[in-house]
C-alpha cells in the first residue's frame, strides 16, 4: 500500500489551523502499516525547515492556466521517513508572506494557485511513477478537491490502476467558491459547470469536486460526519453527503500526545501525571499570578483559548460571565485573538471585573499549554465542532471541559450529570444562556467535593485519543473497494 497524502499546510512546517496538525501526524502513524506515505504540499515563502535539509528534485513543469504559463519546480525532503515534496512557483507562492489571506482578504487568484498545486503534484506523482505506484490519493479540503476530479479525466490514471481516491473534509464551511467566470481555469469539460457537479448558486463549488468524485469521503468525527447530513449543518451540501453516506466515514482526529502532555511538556512550570497532581497545583499558582490574579486555590478557575469568533460560542461566553463570577467563586482567563468586536468585549470584561478576569489578545503556543494544565475548567461552547483538539488536551492536562454537544464535542466528552461513574466533563445540549450557565455551575459544585472532583480529573487524564486509534480505522477506509 503506498500513500500519496495531497495538503495545503503540513505541521510544523506551515500551518494555519488543524489541518495542519493531522497533516503533521497521521502519516508518521500510517507508516508502520503502509509500504510508504508521500506528502505534497506547496511552497510556501514562510515555510520552516527546522533543521532538516531540502534538497532541490530534477523534476521540473510548465502548467498552463487561462493564457499563463507557470513554471514549476519541486523540493523534497525526509521527515522521520516522510517523504515531504513542496510544489514551487515563486510567484503563485513563495511571494506571498500568507498562506490565503492578505490583510484579512483572501488573495483574489487563489483558484489559480491551487489549480496549479492540484495540477502539479500531479505531474509529480506522474514522474516518480517511474519507480513507484500509489494506489492510495488522500486529499484534504478544497485546496485538493480537484484531485479525484483530474485522476478521473487523466489518461496516465487507466482505469485499471487508478489508485483509490479519499477525500477528507475538515470544515465543510470552508467550500472554496469562486466567479463562475473563472470556470475556464479548472481546464475539465464545459458539462461539469453544472449544479450536479460544480456549479453552485452561481458559483464554483471546488469541495463538490471531492464530494461527487473520491471513491471514498471521511470527515473528522463521527458525530460531524452524521451533522453535515442535515440541512442544518449541511452547509448547502447535506444531500451530496447523504447521498453518499455509505462511502462516509467520520474519524476523529487524534492527538500528538509526544507534544500535550503535562508530564514532559516543557512550557509548564511543573510537570504532574494523573498519579501525582501536586504540579497542577504549581501550574494554577503560576497561572493566577501571570494573569495578575489573586491567588486563590479555592476559585474555579476557567479558561479558554480559541480563536474569537461566532463559530466558537464567544458571545454565549460574554451573556453568562457576569452571572458566574457574581458567584465570587469564579475566575476567568482567555488567550485568543479574531473578531475585533469579540476582542473588545472580553477587554471591557476585563476591566470591569480586574480581581477575576485576565484576558490576552494575542496567540503563544507556551502560554496555551500553560492555561490548560492551570485552569480547572475548559469553556468550549462551539455552536458546531468538526472535531475540536482543546477538548481533547483539557482531558490530558487534567482541566474539566465544559462543552456543547456538537461534534468531536460530543465524541470526546462524556457528560458527569448523566454518567456519574464514567463522567469526564459537562455536555449541554441546548445552546443557550441557561443551559451554558448550568453546566458550569454544576462543574463548581462538583469543583467543591474535592475527592469527586480528583476522581473527575484523572478519569479525563487516562482517556486515549492518540494518532494510533485514528490511524487504524483511516487504514480500513484504504481498504476498501469503491461501489
């Protein structure tokens, strides 16, 4: 089985959110099980090479698209048996200094650069041929979705030794619309600019293409990949899914416990396992004071760290605050950065209740690991969640989350109201002020029962949702014969 894993971002090296992460993990997880695993991802000027050495392929392509030609040039290198290979263009890619967006906008030739991505890595895939068949194309939101499409259209793919096509939705809010003007530059046949391919109230639809034309679709959680089927959370594209719901799969995405994990990570000011619980104890010490909190090891203290937007709940978060921390019991720390409005607003929190909420605009990978292993409590109320990771990390860190039932959400946390013995969080499904407040409240009072509330924490603490368990049932998807 050989893999050929098709991205627009690959941790540590470039990465704007968790798609990135999954890139950065599963291959290495796969690996041991596959003969080998290949990732193609474009070159981008900010990519960090760390300290391994890129080396510059003979393979080299001019791609047509509209009336320019791009030329193309291809970098490899090997990540703990990866093979890495960046697509170049200096001009669709390494000039720019973001990876979509500029100055919050996206950049107006984004169909151009990913048709090219798409297109080339193709045309490498078509040249190391030479030496080797995949037999496995794993693309990964709209970026890629061209894929299956153009291995359906090529006639290097006979239909004899076209390799399996999956495709991975991370956030189906995220489709990759564009001017059907531009329709043109896909370079596939007049008929699929049709509202049963890719047409799509008047647009390009590019995540249509991986949702008609991959032999197989995944998505990350199970409960997510049940969500999208409905109108609701369909964004537009339930009936595609539902019509396709016996080639989905919902898997959730694991975590990289060699990274979050508060027994070696080296950002904490203590280190503490679910056996021994006295460096939290440091960790919230350390926390309080850094937020310039009294130091209260009787306050719940909550936390959150999230990009500010509407997805994640913020405003719910806003409505209730001032309800909690009447209760003089509770404290309140954030890091994140979004919506400006979202951001004044927990600012003018902060000022008003200075001696229980500490807020931080910004983002810092230490600090995030810092508020998860000192907080008691995760607030998590997306009104949906693909999958979610700060759920899963809270878990590990021994911080309690309290979330909304949506999702990975509701795959990872199980709900103490309801399941006592097995409980490691508090899950509301009704996203509302009330229910949202409730949850909380009812994590301070079990917070209060010290002994139960050990018991909670270290039950949350031996949950296992590492890589490995994603990885086998990705394996499965491979194995399958299309319909």
């Amino acid at each position: 089985m050989r893999v050929a894993m098709f991205a627009s971002e690959m941790d540590p090296y470039v990465k704007t959110g968790g798609l990135a992460d999954v890139i950065g993990s599963l291959p290495k997880e796969l690996l041991p099980y596959v003969d080998n695993v290949d990732v193609f991802i474009p070159y981008y000027r900010n990519i960090k090479r760390s300290n391994i050495p890129l080396e510059q392929t003979d393979i080299n392509f001019s791609q047509k698209i509209g009336s320019k030609h791009y030329k193309g040039k291809v970098y490899r290198m090997e990540d703990s048996g990866i093979s890495v290979y960046l697509i170049d263009n200096y001009h669709l890619f390494r000039k720019r200094s973001d990876v979509y967006v500029r100055h919050g906008k996206d950049y107006p030739d984004n169909l151009e650069r990913f048709v090219f991505f798409c297109k080339g890595a193709l045309r490498v895939v078509e040249q190391l041929s030479v030496n080797q068949n995949y037999n496995i194309f794993h693309c990964h939101d709209w970026q890629t979705a061209l894929i299956p499409l153009y291995t359906k259209l090529s006639d290097f793919f006979q239909a004899e030794k076209r390799p399996l096509t999956v495709y991975t939705i991370h956030n189906l809010a995220y489709q990759g619309k564009f001017p059907r003007s531009k329709f043109p530059l896909l370079q596939i046949p007049r008929k699929y600019l049709e509202p049963k391919y890719l047409e799509s109230w008047g647009k390009i639809n590019l995540m249509k293409a991986g949702l008609l034309f991959a032999d197989e679709l995944t998505t990350v959680s199970p409960t997510y990949a049940q969500e999208i089927q409905t109108k609701e959370l369909g964004v537009g594209l339930h009936e595609i899914l539902a019509s396709r719901q016996k080639n989905l799969t919902g898997i959730l995405n694991g975590v990289d416990y060699s990274i979050w994990n508060p027994k070696y990570s080296s950002h904490l000011s203590a280190n503490y396992s679910s056996d021994d619980l006295s460096g939290k104890r440091i960790c919230k010490k350390f926390l309080q004071k850094y937020y310039h909190l009294p130091v209260k090891p009787d306050a719940l203290l909550t936390g959150i760290v999230s990009r500010l937007a509407w997805q994640k709940g913020m405003d719910l978060v806003l409505s209730v605050l001032p309800d909690l921390l009447s209760t003089g019991k509770i404290q309140f720390v954030l890091l994140g950065t979004g919506d400006s409005k979202l951001e004044e607003d927990f600012l003018a929190l902060e000022r008003q209740y200075p001696k229980q909420v500490g807020i931080k605009i910004g983002f810092g990978e230490a600090l995030a690991h810092q508020i998860e292993a000192g907080i008691d409590v995760f607030l998590m109320p997306s009104r949906y969640e693909p999958c979610g990771l700060n759920d899963k990390y809270s878990l590990k860190y021994g911080s309690v989350p309290v979330v909304y039932c949506t999702g990975g959400l509701a795959d990872s946390v199980i709900d103490y109201q309801t399941h006592p013995n097995d409980g490691t969080g508090f899950v509301f499904c009704q996203f509302n002020p009330d229910s949202f407040k409730k949850a909380v409240l009812n994590a301070l009072k079990i917070f209060q029962v010290k002994s139960e509330w050990v018991k909670l924490i270290q039950r949350g603490m031996q949950q296992d949702f590492s890589w490995s368990k994603s990885a086998e049932q990705y394996l499965q998807v491979y194995k399958r014969k299309s319909n």
